[in-house]
C-alpha cells in the first residue's frame, strides 16, 4: 500500500532522528543519541497505531535497538533487556507482514544477538535462583 505524503514526510523526520542518535552515539554523547532516538521512536510508535506499514514496524524495532546499545553502554542492562524484547516484538509484526524481507530478518538477527549478549551481562544472585535458604553455608554443599 502506498503511505500519504504526510506518513512518509514523518518517516523520513524519524529516519532523520534515527541518524542524529547514531551519530551522537559514536561521538560518546549518551544523552543526546537517546533524545533523538526517543522522539523517533515517538513518531514511529503514533504511525505504527494509524498504518499496518511493515517498514514502520521494523524501523521501531531498530530505534529500540539502538535505545538498547544506549543503556548497554549506560550500565542498564535491564533496561536494554526490555528494549530488545519490545524490538523483536515489533520485528515478529514487520515479519508476519513481509516475510521475505531480508532487512526484518537482518534486523531480527541482530535483535536476538544482541538480546543474548545483553542477557549474559544480567547479574543474578544465587538466593534469587533457589530461594530456599538464606544460610550461605547451605549453598556450600552443593
């Protein structure tokens, strides 16, 4: 389906965003990238409830992407977990749409990939795995 020019006029501002947040992420501006990463986002989240436009889909997927390499490189690895969930989510909707699309799938791959390493980085406690027992000198037996 074709987008209304004003559709498209926003998807090129949010492409626009999209290479300020990069461009302040390789200089170290941590701030500012996911300012302009967070007002693309904005504008892809409003298109994605008024458009099935797959590319939009898959273009939210990747500003939450990149949100996520933000709070990796912050410390927040939590907060980059979910973002990566969200990102795969909206790239299973681009996916169903276009299932052919070799970019959704290049995105996808990078999503899960990223997600791992994301996830390895996730500290746990041993009391949170086996909430059993307190007693430290408990866990020295297994």
């Amino acid at each position: 389906t074709k987008c209304p020019a004003s559709v498209r006029l926003q998807c090129d501002e949010a492409s626009a965003l999209n290479n300020l947040g990069q461009a302040e992420l390789e200089m170290g501006n941590t701030v500012a990238a996911m300012e302009a990463f967070s007002s693309s986002r904005k504008i892809l989240n409003e298109l994605a409830t008024i458009t099935s436009d797959y590319v939009i889909r898959s273009n939210l997927g990747g500003i939450l992407h990149n949100q996520a390499i933000v709070e990796e490189s912050n410390g927040n690895v939590e907060a980059a977990r979910s973002l990566l969930v969200q990102a795969i989510e909206h790239q299973e909707l681009a996916l169903q749409a276009a299932p052919d699309s070799k970019r959704c799938q290049k995105f996808m791959k990078e999503h899960t990939s990223l997600l791992s390493q994301v996830a390895n980085k996730i500290p746990t406690r041993i009391d949170e795995v086996s909430p059993l027992t307190n007693d430290a000198s408990a866990h020295e037996k297994f």
